[in-house]
C-alpha cells in the first residue's frame, strides 16, 4: 500500500478485456487487497468462466490486471428484502444491475480507470436488447469515502441506509445502496414528486385533467377488486 502512484500517459494503453479462468489466482490477490471480505473460491471460479452469467471486465496495462468491474443483472421482483424499492412498483418486471465489485490497483487509481470500467458497463446496460435493466446498484461501506466519492461523481444516488449490513472479521459495520436510474428508470414517487408533477402541470396548464382522472379510475379499480380478492382468499 505504501507503493507510490503511477500516472498514466493515456488511458489508451490500457486494454479492457473479459475475465477468463486463466485470471482466477490474479484476481483473487486483487479481491484480498481491496476488500474486507473473502469470496469463497466458487465466486472467483464463476466471474472469471468463460460463459460466466455475470459481466466480468478487466482492465489490463503491461499484461497485469489492473483494474475490474464484475455486475450481474437482476429480475428487482426478486432482490433481497434491503433492496426491495429501488424502481417504481410500476417497473417491478424490469431488471435491474447489482455491481458485485469495482477496484483498482492502489498505484493506478485517479487515472479514470474505475471510469473506464463503469462507463463500459453502463454502454452495455444502455444498448437497445437491455432496456428493460433501468437501474445500476451497490453497496459500499459507510466508511468507504473514496468509493462514495466516486460513485457520487458518477451521478449515483443515496438510496438507502443498512444499519449493520457488513460483517467484517466479527464486527458489524453499517453500508449504504447507492442506485443509479438508467433507461428511463425511476424510483417509486414520493408526495414530493406528486406535488411537483401536479405543480408542474398547472403551471404548464395541460394534461392535468386526464392524468387526474386516470389515477381516480386506478383507485376506483384498485377499489373495486378488493372484495373479490379478499373473499377468495378466504376459501
Ligand atoms: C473507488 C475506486 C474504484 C476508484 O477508482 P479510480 O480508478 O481511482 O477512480 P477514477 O480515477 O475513475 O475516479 C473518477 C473520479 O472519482 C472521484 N474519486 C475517485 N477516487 C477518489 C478519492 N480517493 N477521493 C476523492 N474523490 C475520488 C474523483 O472525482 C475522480 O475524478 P478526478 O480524479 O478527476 O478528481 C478505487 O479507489 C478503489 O479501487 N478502491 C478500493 C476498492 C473499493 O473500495 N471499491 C468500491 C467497492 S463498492
């Protein structure tokens, strides 16, 4: 750690590449350095195999692995309880990104290469067959300052606070979920963003009707079920 820095000339010299098998021992010193936590083997055997379900890219310089990003994409019906919220209950169909890992080399870092890493995966969420993945996500320890520094450069959001979430060598330590909206994603609307929008349709002075009586025939509907649902269960 006590290495000193290494400023690259371009970022034109360094290759970005997918994970192999060939990678695993590499990675997993890697993993050790940055992280608190240690993945079982059968995690590293996955994100490096050939036709690994998760999106494993690797930032390469001088043949040394210098960089990575692993994410893998998620149905947000099924997350965990924690990260249950994150789109709009209308988007409950759609998937969503969870960034397993992003690290870099200590000596390598504040070259852009963690921005290489993220925007090669955020053009690969945004092409036309994933638009149905409309929000990025993670974890980060509360006290992972530069980590937060740079995800919040990078537009994501505070989504949530996990009060005790890590375990780390027997001690509970607290994380945040950040999220980034990508494909015309969004969270569930707050009032806030009720009062806003009706604000912003009288002040525009159209569609104020329609949307008003649109959202009463959804609670008239959503009314009007109820009993049906509620009778059937009770058989
Ligand atoms: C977080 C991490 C991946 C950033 O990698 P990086 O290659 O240095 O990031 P970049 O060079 O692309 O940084 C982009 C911007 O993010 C911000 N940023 C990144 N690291 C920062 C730091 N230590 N302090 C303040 N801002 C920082 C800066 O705004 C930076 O732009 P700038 O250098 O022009 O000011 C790296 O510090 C790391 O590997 N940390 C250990 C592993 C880790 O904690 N991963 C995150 C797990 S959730």
């Amino acid at each position: 750690m006590n290495e000193s820095r290494v400023s690259l000339c371009s970022l034109a010299d360094v290759q970005l590449r997918f994970l192999c098998p060939g990678d695993l021992e590499e990675v997993r010193a890697l993993c050790r350095d940055w992280f608190p936590i240690e993945y079982p083997l059968y995690w590293y055997e996955e994100i490096t195999s050939a036709n690994s379900r998760f999106f494993s890219l690797a930032a390469v310089y001088n043949q040394e692995i210098i960089g990575l990003i692993v994410a893998e994409i998620k149905r947000h019906g099924s997350l965990n309880e924690e990260d249950q919220g994150i789109l709009a209950n209308s988007l409950d169909e759609c998937d969503v990104a969870y960034i397993l890992s992003l690290g870099v080399l200590a000596k390598y870092r504040r070259n852009g290469i963690a921005s290489l890493l993220l925007d090669s995966l955020l053009k690969h969420l945004t092409t036309p067959e994933r638009r149905k993945v409309k929000a990025v996500f993670l974890h980060v320890l509360t006290t992972n300052a530069a980590a937060i520094r740079f995800y919040e450069r990078k537009n994501f959001r505070l989504h949530n606070f996990l009060p005790y979430y890590y375990s780390i060598h027997g001690e509970c330590r607290d994380g945040f979920i950040y999220v980034l909206y990508i494909n015309e994603g969004h969270a569930p609307w707050t009032v806030y963003d009720y009062i806003k929008f009706m604000c912003s349709k009288v002040v525009n002075g159209v569609g104020l009707v329609p949307w008003v009586l649109f959202r009463i025939n959804r609670v008239l509907h959503w009314v009007w079920k109820q009993p049906a649902t509620e009778q059937r269960d009770e058989y």
